[in-house]
C-alpha cells in the first residue's frame, strides 16, 4: 500500500518498479515535502502518527524502515 502511495503520488514516473529498500531520499526520489506527504497518508491510512523526532532522512530512507517505525508507533 505505501510503495504504491509513494509510486503514484511522489515518483516523476508512476510507472517506475519500486522494492521496499530502494532508496528514497538518497536517491531523490522523495524530497522533505514526501516525506510530510508519507506522513500525513500514514495517519490518514493507519492512523499512525510518528514523532517529528523519527521523520529524518535515514528513517525514510526506504519502505522498509518506514514500516518499521509503522509498526514501532502504531502499537
């Protein structure tokens, strides 16, 4: 669901594969604004809020360990 938000919503080329440790930031494909756009649509869909605190670059770095702080917060 969120490799597809991000693919959809985020990618210059929607049509681009995406795997859940490709590089986010990194690479450039997501930008601080994709990273407060993942944010909002983690809240909106999970009703998961992460700490500001959590929202770095490293954390959003890849689906993957988006995920994790998902799981980490949403308990």
């Amino acid at each position: 669901m969120l490799l597809e938000f991000i693919r959809a919503s985020l990618s210059k080329d929607a049509n681009r594969p995406l795997s859940a440790e490709e590089p986010l930031i990194s690479s450039g494909l997501v930008d601080s604004f994709g990273i407060v756009e993942i944010l909002s649509f983690i809240e909106d869909e999970w009703g998961v809020n992460i700490p500001d605190q959590e929202a770095t670059a490293k954390q959003f770095d890849n689906v993957t360990s988006i995920l994790r702080l998902v799981d980490q917060y949403g308990e």
